[in-house]
C-alpha cells in the first residue's frame, strides 16, 4: 500500500468545506449561501443516482405532458424539476425561483423565505437521455433587493448581478462547476464517499482553442457573420489548421468541453429562431458567468451576453462564448457590419 498517497487522499478538499474557506473570508457572512449551495448540491446527488439507474428503474421515455417551451417532457425532466424545487424551498434561503419547466415563477411562501433567487434548468439536454450522452443542471444565483417583497423585477436583472453559478454534469463522472465570482473551480463526486472532492481547481479556459461547436444542420438559415466565421473555422486563410468540430447538443457537455479545451460554442440566431434557441436566464447567464470568470467572453452578437436585460423569465437570446480570442474574432465580423 502507497501510505503516502493514502495519507494526502485523507486531506480531501470537499465542496462544504471549500465554501465554508471562502465564508470566513468575509466576516460578515451568515451561512446562508453555504445552506442554500448545499441543498442544491443534495438535489444534484440526487438527480445522478437516479440518472444512473434511469433505465432500470423506467425513467426514459415521455411522462405524456408538454413544458412552457413546448418540448414534451421526458420522466426525469419532472422528477428532477421536482426535487430541485423542494430542495431549494426547504433550505428556507430562497424567495423566488424560476425553472425551465414551470411557466410562471415560483415564489416561496413568507415563512420559508430566504435572501437568494435562484434560475435553474433541473435537466439540461434531456433529449439525449435515452442514448445515454451527458447531461446536466444549469443554476445561477441572484439576491434579493427586499426579501419582505420580491417581485419579478429583482429576477429580471443583467446577469453581471448575479452572485454565484454553476453547472453539474452527469456523465462518466459526476462533475460539479461551480463560481461565486471569485474564479471556477470543478468537483467530482466519489461515489464512495457520497462528496463532491475538488479536482478542478482554478479552471481557467485556454486564450484560444482548435474546436468549435455548433449545430451545422442549421447553417442554411444562419446570418452572413456566423456562416463566415465557421466557414474560417473550417477553411483558415491565414496558413492555420482548421478547427476540429465538436458538437454533442447537450448545453452542459459543449460548455464544458469548451471550458476545459478551450475553443468556442455557438448557438446563433437564424432565419428560423431569430432570437435562438437558449434561454438568457437559466442557460445563457449562469454559462456565460462561468466562461468569464474562467478568463473566456461571451457575446449574444450584439453585446456582452451578461448585460443583457431580460423582459421575461423565459426569454431566449444567441450566444456565442468560449476561448477569448476565438470570441473576439466572431465580435469583430459582426462589428464590421
């Protein structure tokens, strides 16, 4: 036995105590985030143990009712949605939360009222459930002007005010992303333990990647400046090599290859969905903090994607983010028009 690799595996830098480090940094704090992340972190382990056993337990397939985008949902999209949304109203540290999968906002009843609201999508890429790709839930985290009484106006802000995001991805592993504007750090759940460890710390995404990521089966309805720049992605006139096309269709898996490999990730606006197909609040926002926070842009093609304002919880908006100067360059083909 390496007893002095057993020995260093005893000093595990687990997700509680990595915030709870990042708590007595600011004297003032209470704990409340740290209560809030974890609950949120209960849902995730949740959600992965039932991912994992989906098929066995026949959660594949359609629960026979339509979301508020109009996709049909799938079983796992109801439960996931179901557990987030209980696991965040009992952490009584929220106010108001707004889900992919519900209409309206969901405002939390007086006496389990927090400071904090929170935006999420419990099961991004669930189309890719049945064939087993990754998939994932997307958060971001904003605070309340007045816990007493909040309304839509305290949702509906730039996503440069929010004050946490994150990510966890199901996949081979379980992998939290998690930014409190202070940089991005990654954890893996062991399942042995039943914790999220550090394993990612100081994620910072490369100045400039060799993928791009995008649907190309949508390339007839795209404008001149996304047609021309993935046009130079695969046919460089400057003496490059071409980047390599990567493209899962699960938001969480793209970003997160992205993140780590650096490149960009595109979802443009098109003939057929001009405003795209991604939601500002839930996926674009709490994506979009992360990448900057990791060193990388994000540009919705006519400004920075977190100074957006939204004018309603479901909106939607074009996105590109990723690799610094891979941003810059699509920036300036649309600067140019």
């Amino acid at each position: 036995m390496d007893h002095a690799a057993e020995a260093h595996r005893t000093d595990l830098m687990t997700i509680t105590r990595f915030v709870l480090n990042e708590q007595s940094k600011h004297p003032e704090a209470r704990g409340d985030f740290t209560i809030l992340l974890n609950h949120i972190v209960l849902g995730c382990k949740f959600v992965c143990s039932t991912v994992s056993k989906a098929g066995l337990a026949k959660l594949f397939g359609l629960a026979g009712e339509t979301n508020v985008q109009g996709e049909e949902q799938k079983k796992l999209d109801v439960l996931s949605n179901e557990v987030f949304i209980k696991a965040l109203i009992s952490s009584g540290r929220t106010c108001i939360l707004v889900s992919e999968e519900d209409e309206e906002a969901t405002f939390v009843e007086p006496s389990k009222r927090g400071r904090y609201i929170v935006v999420f999508d419990p099961l991004d890429g669930s189309s890719n459930i049945d064939c087993g790709v990754s998939i994932g839930t997307i958060f971001g985290i904003y605070m309340v002007k007045d816990k007493e009484n909040p309304t839509l106006d305290d949702v509906l802000r730039p996503g440069s005010n929010m004050v946490a995001a994150g990510y966890c991805m199901y996949g081979s592993s379980c992998m939290l992303v998690l930014s409190t504007g202070n940089g991005v750090n990654g954890f893996t759940l062991d399942p042995s333990l039943g914790e999220f460890i550090l394993t990612h710390p100081n994620i910072k995404i490369p100045n400039k990647g060799n993928i791009y990521s995008v649907n190309e089966g949508n390339a007839k309805n795209w404008d001149k400046q996304t047609a021309e720049y993935v046009g130079k992605c695969k046919f460089p006139t400057d003496g490059s090599s071409a980047k390599s096309l990567r493209y899962i269709g699960s938001m969480v898996a793209d970003v997160h290859r992205t993140l780590l490999y650096g490149g960009i990730f595109l979802y443009p606006g098109d003939k057929k969905s001009p405003n795209g197909k991604l939601r500002v609040l839930y996926e674009v926002f709490p994506m979009s903090y992360l990448v900057e926070q990791a060193g990388g842009q994000s540009f919705t093609g006519k400004k920075r994607a977190l100074d957006v304002v939204p004018e309603k919880i479901h909106e939607r908006s074009p996105i590109f983010l990723g690799s610094y100067d891979d941003v810059e360059e699509i920036k300036r083909l649309y600067k140019a028009t």
